[in-house]
C-alpha cells in the first residue's frame, strides 16, 4: 500500500538531482510530512546522483517509506541483459545504502522489431525476467515492475507473462489512451487500452508523466535545476505542441473546476480507480506542496472531464 501521489526524484524536475542536500533533505522530510510514502529513482537520473542523495536523505530521517528504482540496459549491455541487471542493482543498492528496495522497474520500452533502445518481448522474458525472479528471490527487492512504453501488443503480453507486479505508464489529460480512446483527430501515440488491461490483471500501475514533462502547467518555461528541454513521451510533437494543447483547456480553469492548469492535471490524473498511485517530481517544494493540495482536493467536479473532452473534441 502506498500513497496516492509518489514523489518521483528524476531530472525533469531536478530536484533531487541538482537542488543543494539542505533542500533534499527538507523536500523528503516535507514529502513525508505531507503523508507521501513511495519514492521512486532510478540509476539513469543524473548517472545514479538521485540515488546518492535520496538514500542520504531517507537515512538522515530515519524514515521507513517504499523505494522503488530502476534499471536500463544501453549498448554493449545488451549483449548480456542478465549480467548488465545484475550489476546496475547491486550499483543501486550501494548508492541507495540499503540491502534493499521495495521495488525495482525495468526501464526499457518494448516494441515487437526490439530495435535499439527498445525489446522484444522475448527479450524481456527470456532473458531478463529469470534474473529479476533470481535477484527477488535472493532479497535484493520484494518486487519487480516495468515501465509500460512501447507498442501496445507486446506490453500486455509481457504484463501478462512476466510476473511483473508493477507497471509504470504514461496517463495525463492529453493521452488517456492507456484507459480510454483518444480524443477524435489526435495525432498522440495510442497506448491501447495498457492500463485497464494491467489492472485487470493485478498489475499496480504508477502514473507516469502526469503532467506532459512540466508541459501541463500551461508554461515553457523551466527550472534552472529541470533538464533545459523535454522530450515528449506519449504525447504531442513537441513540447511547444503540448504547452499549446493545456493552453487550450483555460477555459475549464475559469469555469472554477480547478486554480489552474497544474491542479487540473495532477486531479484528473489521479481519478481512475485503475491508477491507485500517480509521480509527480517538482523543482522546489514549493511544487510539492502545490502538488500535494491539488490531490487532496480529491477527484475533479463531474462537469470538468466532459468540458476536457468537448474542447479537445475541437
């Protein structure tokens, strides 16, 4: 059990990255506060920097919280999938200072052609998931997840053969399309009905990219402590496009449905009995409490996703 909004310690927001340790350690200690309990990292965020600093931070506070992080396997690696997860968990581990973790993702996209940086399925259940079952079973983490990207055939059939207990995927106001059809004309990538399936299943889904990349706020601005660009995943064109697309919902904003874009993003991610648990990384914590308000604000009002669906229905 975990809670409704996770803190998600990556570089897009990069905090957790960049930020000084004093305000690490206060954004973890304030996430916490706040009633956050799951955290999650991985080894790519700033090269196993967001590791470093959310181990230091969790162990400064004593805190007993869920801790997810991740692995990616890249060039040469691929050539033994099982000895490059291996070792990145161990390396994990280490940064982390746990024996541990509640739950380690598997961070590779998965296409039907495997062509790289993405796998096969056969890939992912032939060669990497005896090794996660080897490393669970041998304490390193409790479970093991994915992270839901790539055509959608291939992902259901992973989720469904893999004994994957978690699933990390894209779901925010401009592609529902892990739950429900695109809206009408959308140029997005279709993500097929993933999330519905994997809940269907028994699979945790993790919202991700719950608000576009930052894009959702409205604003293209970003955080000296962000990545300076965003690469759209399973959205628009661009992240200009994206920015364009929440402008566009300004108006469900002065109806009163929400204070402004990012509330309106963070409360229709969170409202699918499907998605028990959305990310959300911030640059500040300032950020965090916004995100915090806006989910305890509950579900958004019955009229606010039918005005969503007539304005993007054009």
């Amino acid at each position: 059990m975990v809670s409704v909004l996770g803190y998600g310690c990556g570089a897009i927001g990069g905090l957790m990255v960049k930020g000084t340790a004093a305000e690490q350690d206060r954004a973890i200690g304030r996430a916490i506060d706040q009633g956050v309990t799951y955290f999650d990292t991985a080894a790519a965020y700033g090269d196993g920097v967001s590791e470093t600093n959310l181990g230091r931070a969790l162990k400064a506070l004593g805190a007993k919280v869920t801790v997810g992080t991740k692995v990616r396997i890249r060039g040469e690696q691929r050539d033994d999938i099982g000895g490059a997860i291996v070792a990145s968990v161990e390396a994990s581990l280490a940064r982390l200072g746990r024996d541990s973790v509640d739950i380690l993702h598997l961070h590779e996209p998965i296409t039907r052609d495997g062509a790289p940086p993405t796998f096969t399925a056969d890939a992912i259940l032939h060669d990497a998931v005896p090794v996660l079952q080897r490393l669970r079973d041998a304490g390193k983490f409790r479970h093991y997840g994915i992270t839901g990207l790539g055509e959608a055939p291939e992902i259901r059939r992973v989720l469904e053969q893999g004994g994957f207990a978690t699933a990390q995927m894209p779901y925010n106001i401009l592609n529902p399309s892990g739950l429900a059809p695109l809206p009408a004309g959308s140029a997005m990538p279709d993500l097929g009905g993933c999330i519905r399936h994997a809940a269907s299943i028994d699979v945790g889904v993790m919202a991700i990219r719950i608000l576009a990349g930052g894009a959702l706020s409205g604003s293209e601005a970003r955080s000296p402590l962000g990545v300076p660009s965003v690469a759209p995943i399973a959205s628009g064109a661009s992240y200009a496009a994206d920015v364009a697309a929440a402008r566009r919902l300004m108006p469900v904003i002065e109806a009163g449905h929400a204070a402004d874009l990012v509330e309106l993003a963070l409360r229709y991610a969170a409202m699918p009995r499907e998605i028990p648990t959305v990310l959300v990384g911030t640059s500040s914590i300032a950020e965090l409490d916004h995100a915090v308000a806006a989910i305890n604000k509950g579900p958004l009002p019955a009229e606010a996703p039918a005005m969503i669906a007539a304005i993007q229905a054009g």
